[in-house]
C-alpha cells in the first residue's frame, strides 16, 4: 500500500480582501452543526484559540464535538457559495 504524503503550504492564514459583519441566518445555528458527515478528508489547519474555545464550549452543551460542528460550518460555508 502506498503512504500518502502530506504536503504543507506556507500560508500564514492572510486574510485576502475585506472582511464584513455576517447578517443573522447567513450561517447555520450553532444547533444545525452537531449532523453528521458521511465523507471526510483529513487536513491540517491552525486556527484562532478564541475559535477553538468557542466551538468547544458550544459543542459541550450540545453534547458533540468541536470538530464536528467546525466541519459542517465549513460545509454549510461552502455550498451556499457553491453556483
């Protein structure tokens, strides 16, 4: 079986372009993030402790994980952006 290899990128997480404040119900609810996930890749991403702490702190009232909730933000993110 051949390993995979894992390449990393130099990108120190620059935010490109500006930055505005989300309307409510542009994202999900916290409570629309705890479903489960039928496909998963995994990647290596560093993100803002604050985020971490937040997304922990949610996830243990909902009784899920950080991670769970993080990946279906990301998914949610994705296929409203996705035409």
């Amino acid at each position: 079986m051949k390993k995979k290899t894992v390449t990393y990128t130099d990108d120190k997480g620059e935010i490109v372009g500006e930055l505005r404040v989300l309307r409510k119900g542009e994202l999900p609810s916290l409570d629309q993030l705890v479903g489960k996930l039928h496909q998963k890749q995994k990647v290596t991403l560093a993100l803002d402790g604050e985020a971490i702490s937040f997304f922990k702190r949610e996830a243990s009232k909902r009784h899920t994980s950080y991670q769970r909730m993080i990946r279906n933000l990301v998914l949610a993110y994705a296929r409203q952006h996705t035409g």
